[in-house]
C-alpha cells in the first residue's frame, strides 16, 4: 500500500494482513473515529456523531483525504471529504515505505469508526439512540485503543463527535497508556472552533449544544442531504448559568428539550464549510505538533524510588 500524495491517510480495513507491520513502521499515526448512534432531533440523522466523527477523521489527513468503511465502501461523509478526488485513493497492491512526489506531511492509518457509545439520560427515551452502559464503553473502547497500539501503531489520534465520550474514552486511554508504550490523542471537533467564534458566526443567540446550529451546519459541511431544516421550528435552549468559569452541569430533561434544542434556523451550508474549513486545518496543526513531538517513555510497574545510600529518597518533599 502507499499513501496519497503528500501524506494522508489510508484505510485499515483494506490492509493486507502481510503487509500491516510495514505499514505500521512507516506510518506516523493511526486515526480512530467515535461517535455515537444518537436521537438528534427531526432534523438531523441518528449517525449525526457518527457523519462529524469520520467527516473530521479524515479532515486530519489533509482535505481530500479517504476514509474507508470496514466493508471497503465510501462513507458518506468521506465522500464529501473526498470530493472531486484530490489526494487520490491508496493502493492496495505491494507496500511501499516511500510517499509519493511532492512535499510529505504526516502519515496516517484510518481505523474503521466505533460507532456506538454511552448516551446521556436527555436522548436515551427518543427512537433511534443506542446507548451502551457506561462500563461497558470503558472497557470496549479500552480493548479497542490496546488493539491498534498492539498492532504497532504506539501514536493513536481519537476524533471525538460525541460529547459523553470524552469520559469513558479518557478512562480507555488512561488504562492503555498505563499498560502500553503509546501517545493518545483525544481531539473533539466541537471544540476547534470557540464559542467566541461561534458568536462570531451565528450571532449573539445560543448556537452550541445538543442539536442545535453549530452540530447541524457542522453536518451541512460534509452531508448537506441527512439534514431537514424544514423539519423543526427553533426550540431556544434553557440559559447557562450567569457565570464565565467552567462547569459541567447534568440534569435529567434541561426543558425546554426534546431530546434536542437549539436555534435551528442559524444553520446554513455556508457556515458548515466555514465550520469544516477551520476545524480541521486547527485539526492538521494539532496532528502535525503532536507528530513531531518526542515519543513517550514506557510505562513502569516499579515503584517510587526508594531511599538512596545518601540518603535521599528520590527527590520527593
């Protein structure tokens, strides 16, 4: 197999299993989508976590990088990261360490995405949300991160479309990284973009959240036909709270909520390529830091240092 040119990405599931040493060896990374099969509201399709998981995932290798189903086949979303072809497809037929002409940017394997994940109480009562039990996805995922790390990919980036992700795949990571030598990267896409930006975009109205303008017109970016804007009238979310410090806050049914809320009509086609756009070069930037940055050393079962013969006991206060 060989990469595009340039770099880029290529597709696990199409990887001879003769050749996947070499190209773990070559490769600077490997890419493993999650997203979640989630009630979004009318509007928007079950697999909307699932289309910005693999829409951004691909983003990473450069726009125009594929993305390969398990079965071989295109995605939707790939396709559109895909679009009139630029980057190329990768060759399936005999390995080769060299890219092609032109300057090379940082390898990548594209893992096939994970596509089912826990789902907070507000979406698990609406049709079409598969929610795993919250161990469960800890464990699953943790089996997953070590699978690839095992096949000798020790540089994993996780393209995160699903907001209660970011905890049960940090436990994952954290597990792994005590077991394996490997540098785990975790990037959500919602967060690329800032909500100062998001202001900037949509106004000064709640466009962030479950549902709401920003997931959909990052949906109009890479599969303009799954969205039904005609579908929902604006369903304005309950206000934050009146503080500017972080906080995470988790309530059975933030009404108003119907398994969604947001001001749909601020989403456009146009700010989902403004939303693509500078997701993922910020993405790129990331992924290209992260590739030149030192390996990490291996995990150690041994314990703290013990007393030395000066008399010191490792540096410790």
């Amino acid at each position: 197999m060989t990469w595009p040119t340039g770099g880029g990405l290529l597709p696990a599931a199409r990887i001879p299993g003769g050749e996947l040493a070499a190209v773990a060896a070559a490769a600077d990374y490997a890419v493993l989508p999650v997203g979640a099969v989630e009630w979004h509201g009318p509007h928007l399709p079950l697999g909307t976590d699932l289309i910005l998981a693999e829409g951004f995932a691909a983003e990473a290798g450069g726009p125009g990088s594929p993305a390969a189903e398990a079965d071989g086949t295109v995605s939707p979303a790939a396709e559109a990261a895909v679009g009139s072809g630029a980057g190329g497809a990768a060759s399936v037929a005999g390995f080769s360490g060299d890219t092609t002409t032109g300057s090379p940017g940082p390898r990548g394997v594209l893992f096939p995405a994970v596509p089912y994940a826990a789902c907070p109480g507000q979406t698990r009562p609406w049709p079409g949300t598969v929610s795993i039990r919250p161990e469960i996805a800890v464990g699953y995922l943790a089996d997953v991160i070590e699978g690839i790390v095992a096949a000798g990919f020790t540089r994993l980036l996780i393209v995160n479309g699903h907001d209660a992700n970011m905890s049960t795949v940090r436990a994952a990571m954290e597990w792994v990284s005590g077991r394996r030598t490997a540098s785990l990267l975790l990037v959500n896409w919602f967060q690329l973009v800032t909500p100062a930006e998001t202001t900037e975009l949509y106004g000064p109205l709640t466009a962030r959240g479950h549902g709401g303008a920003y997931e959909t017109s990052g949906v109009l970016g890479f599969d303009p036909g799954a969205v039904r804007l005609d579908a929902v009238a604006d369903l304005p979310p309950k206000p934050k709270l009146p503080v500017g410090h972080p906080y995470v806050l988790v309530e059975s049914r933030p009404d108003p909520w119907q398994g969604w809320s947001g001001h749909i009509s601020l989403a456009s086609e146009a700010a989902g390529r403004q939303v693509r756009a500078t997701a993922g070069e910020r993405l790129r930037e990331i992924v290209a830091a992260w590739v030149a940055a030192p390996p990490p050393a291996p995990p150690t079962a041994d314990p703290l240092p013990g007393p030395t013969a000066g008399g010191t006991n490792g540096g410790a206060a």
